[in-house]
C-alpha cells in the first residue's frame, strides 16, 4: 500500500467516525437551518445547550485527531458564538445567523481530515494566540453572565416594587 492509499484509508476511517458523522449533522442543523439561532431565543437555556453542541468537535479534535492547536481553535470558535449569543434583545440571535461557529470548526476539522497544510499549518500557527482568546472569552462571558443576572435581578426588584 502505497502513501496515498494509506492516506485515503485514514481519510475514510476519520469520516466514517460516529462523532464526525454526528459534527456534520450538528454543522447542517445549527449553522444551514439556523437552529442555533432558535434555541438562542431560550434566555439563558439557549446558550448552554448551543454549547453542549460543542462537545463531538472538542472530542474529534482533542481524541481522535489529537491536536491541542485545533481543540483551542474549535473552543475559540464556540466560546466566541456563546458569547457574541449572550448579547441581549435578540441582537445576539440575529448575529448567530452570521457568525456560524460549527461551520467553522468543521472547516478547519476538515482540513486536517483531508491533510490541507494551509489549514494545519494556519492552526498551528495561532495556538498561543486561541489560548489566549480563550482565557479572556472565559472571562468575558463570567462577566456577561454576572452583567444579565444582576440586570434581570434590578428588573425583578422594579416589578416588584410597583406592585
């Protein structure tokens, strides 16, 4: 068996994969369908299970493919559709139709399916960089997190001090 044959049976393994089957139809459902703009309308709710949808793309990258650069690229992206999700009065909803976070992570999963050096070595190449943006959209969502309970609690309190 030469190079390429090997390369195409490794190929073929990786996509024959449970998880990789199931990223693909997350990627269809969520970003196609704009399912992860529906769910976000679910105050609070609609962000936690969008990131539960995370969970097949960190396990491919980090146990299947093990590479430490695309699990940080694919948190990136998810942490980032969270965060940008959280933003009040359906804004953050209408920027989840653009923003398609699991489009995104399957690209550059796919691209180290398919052995794409340009993705590979793009990824490589900002992984300090995702770790850091990592640490900080960690930071920023605890501060968004902590901005809507304190804004729903004044709310609460207004409400009930009219009646």
């Amino acid at each position: 068996m030469n190079k390429d044959e090997k390369r195409e049976l490794q190929r073929k393994r990786l996509m024959d994969n449970k998880a990789y089957q199931t990223m693909s139809g997350l990627t269809r459902y969520m970003d196609r369908y704009y399912l992860d703009a529906l769910i976000g309308i679910i105050p609070g709710w609609g962000d936690a299970i969008t990131l539960l949808c995370v969970v097949p793309f960190v396990y491919f990258s980090s146990r299947v493919i093990k590479s430490i650069p695309l699990t940080l690229a694919v948190l990136n992206n998810a942490l980032r559709d969270v965060l940008l999700g959280m933003i009040p009065f359906f804004v953050g909803d209408v920027i989840d139709i653009f923003h398609r976070a699991n489009t995104k992570n399957m690209a550059m999963i796919q691209g180290f399916v398919d052995g794409d050096e340009t993705v590979i070595k793009q990824v490589n190449q900002r992984a300090w960089q995702s770790a850091i943006v990592l640490i900080v959209l960690l930071l920023l969502i605890a501060l968004m997190i902590w901005a809507l309970i304190s804004f729903g609690s004044y709310l609460y309190s207004l409400v009930a001090s009219i009646f």
